[in-house]
C-alpha cells in the first residue's frame, strides 16, 4: 500500500473548501470517467490517488462523496483567461447551486457556447459538485468571473446583442435571434438583478403552455434558450 | 405549544420513507410555498405542523430537510388515475433521480404536457425531492406509473407515433413533429431500455455543436425536445 503523510491527507482534505482551493490553486476530481478526462485535458495533474493503493479507510477521508470514489486526482486550476467579445457567449448573474452551474457547463458544451462569464458571486467552478454535475465540460469550456454589468457594456460596445430571459419579454420562438452574442441567465430565485436587467437590450420569454408552473428551473431555461438560437444557424 | 404524542411523531417520521408512504397512501409536503401550494390544489390534507406551534427541535425530527422547514404538510396521495391515449404525452423509461424527475414535471407543466407516465422502477414521485423540486408541478401534473412498453403499444394502437431520443435519431430540430404522440426518455446512464426502444418509431436527436460532451442531462434533453414539439404548434 502506497503511503500518505498525515499532513499530505491534511492538504488535500482541505481542498473540500473553497478557501484552500484558492490559496492553493487546487481543486479535485473523482471518479474513473472524469480524472481520465482530466488526464487529456492538459489541466496540470498534481496527484492521483486510488483506493487500490490507500486503501478504503483513507479513501473515505480523502473523497467529497458520500460513497467513496476509487480514484480522486489533485488538480491544477488553468491560468485565468481573457475572451474578446463576441461568438455565442452565456453571462451567469448570480447562479447560486452547484448543480445548475455544472449543467450549464454540459449545456454549453454541447452546444459550443463560446465563453460562459459569471459574476462574482456565483458558486465557484472547481466546487465538486460543479465538477461532479458538469460531466467533465469543466475541461473544456472558459469560465471567467468577471462584472456582468461590464461585459454587457463590451458587447454591446463591439455592436452585440444582449438577451436576457423574463417573465414579460417577446416570446423567443418569435423573436430574430443572431449567430453572435450574449445571454444572460439570472439567479435561481429572483432572475437577472435590476442593474444588469439594464443592459439587456432584448429581452425574451420562453413562453409557458398554460400550466401553473410560475418558472422554470435556470439550467432548463438556459438549455431551451441556448438551443433556440443555435437551430437558427444550424 | 401543540403537542405531538410519540406516536404520532413516529407514524410522521415514518413517511420520510418510501415502505410508510406506499402503506398509508400519505406523504410530506414541505415549506410555506409548496404546503399552500398543497391546500388549494384538492389533494387530501391530512395535518400541518409548524413550527411556531411545536417548537424547533420537534421541527428537526419532522423534516427530511438539512435545515428544517417552518412548516409540514401530510398529504393523501390521490387515486391512481387512468389516461386514454392522445395529446403530447412523456414516457419515463427508468428515471431514477428524484431531481430529474421534480424537474421533468416542472417542465410538462411549464410546456402543457397532458400526461406523464414512469415505468415502476422509476423514482418514486412522493420521494420529498421529487415533490422539492418539482416547485408545485406535482399538483397539477399526473403521473402514473405502468408498462412502457405497454403504453407504446397503445398510442401506436391509436395511430399515434411515439418518438425516442437517441444519439442517432434524425434532426430534432429538421424533423416532422405533430401535436399529439408519445415522448420516451430514458434513463440518466443507460438510455432507453431495448424493449422500448423497439417500440419508438420515430427516433430522433439533439445535434451537439462541437463539444466533447457524450450526452444531455435527462431532464435538459426533456426541456428541448418538449419546447420543440410544442413550439411547432403554438
């Protein structure tokens, strides 16, 4: 059996925390499927540990997962990136649940979304559950924290659009979408916040059939959006 | 402070599973939303507990919530109900997340979908984050647990087409989609069983832009494909 010092067990369990993955630049990765991604991914892959070689015991202490995953890799975070406006870009206002954040990124993976910003206090991306629920397109999409206030006004500064979904918008089946541009996606209980609001210059609705449903959920909104304006250009 | 006999603590406690639930034909309503949600939808009001009237610690033991709800409802499960096949319908094929399956009647509610129907290995729809998730849809939407492949067969019968998604349909977006017919989804890793696929005589697909991504979470891949049905129609 390999060996892990108690202040290693000490270091990794603290990237359970937000904290410590951003004093360290660290995050974690479980499951066979997704550390295999990570391997390809050309993220910087610090450590892989397997039960196989730690043992249950200290897998248990090791994993974030209520079942023990057989392998958790250490990995390191990309360098921050920049992204110049303009493709199809998704702008997250404020997204508070791990899950929704994680499906947004397959969402837009799956439909080559070109960027996805998020404000600052959206849940952070390298929070496993992010991880876990983004099935691995953590790898591959950008995500930059940035002002959603101020990358609206830079999209539409370089003569974008910016949409944003409400409850009292024009009905996006019938509304011209364009190839470029942003979508702005709000908070799971209270929608796009009145300063961003501000700057959507079109604002849209997925309308409801008649059910008593008051909204959908951000992450089904955001995958019924996003495939609405890609059909157009298909 | 009202009081709550042990006994009765007990017979509640017991609804936070699946065995008590199926025997008492009750189960729990949580929050002040979804209990008034409850009371004005015509379901069977057995009790509510808040808990202003039990105190907080009692309030623990009650919720199946991390932090416990103000208040608790238990609901009668109403009669299992029957559906002659037509209209747009959902077919569950072994959808095992209660999260999906909360969401998934969100979105037939959102979209008008008139009839949900689950094979019995599907998750329970009483499970309390079924009833969490789907945000109220649970009152308004039926679901009824049957034979999948049964129910292809009728709609079939019926002249009606029952449609699957698979990662080698054809076009979604570039296909002929009527008003009425079955939807199949399938389950979160596998798909759609053989058995039923075997009765799907449409198959179509999401197209993916370019990502790595292998698949749509289930409940995304229901939200597209019932938005493109019905805005065919609107």
């Amino acid at each position: 059996m390999e060996t892990i010092s108690n202040n290693e067990l000490k270091q990794i369990r603290a990237l359970h925390e937000k904290k410590y993955r951003d004093e360290s630049g660290l995050f974690l990765v479980e499951g066979e499927k997704l550390v295999a991604e990570a391997e390809s991914s050309g993220f910087g892959i610090v450590r892989i540990i397997r039960r196989d070689e730690v043992g249950e015991k200290l897998m248990e202490r090791i994993s974030t997962m209520s079942s023990p995953s057989p392998v958790v890799a250490v990995v390191r975070k990309p360098a921050p990136s920049e992204h110049v406006p303009g493709g199809l870009c998704l702008a997250l206002d404020s997204v508070r649940d791990p899950g929704n954040l994680g499906t947004i990124l397959r969402i837009a993976d799956w439909f080559g979304v070109d960027c996805i910003f998020a404000s600052p206090d959206s849940v952070e991306v390298y929070n496993p559950k992010v991880v876990q629920a983004s099935m691995g397109a953590i790898f591959r999409k950008k995500l930059i924290y940035c002002d959603i206030v101020e990358k609206c006004k830079e999209f539409r500064a370089a003569g974008l659009h910016v949409f944003g979904t409400f409850l009292d918008g024009s009905d996006i089946y019938a509304s011209e979408l364009p190839r470029e541009g942003l979508i702005v996606m709000g908070n799971e209980a209270n929608g796009i916040s009145r300063e961003v609001a501000a700057e959507c210059d079109c604002r849209l609705t997925i309308p409801s059939f008649g059910g008593g449903s008051e909204s959908l959920n951000v992450s089904v909104a955001t995958a019924i959006t996003v495939s609405e304006f890609k059909r157009r250009w298909k």
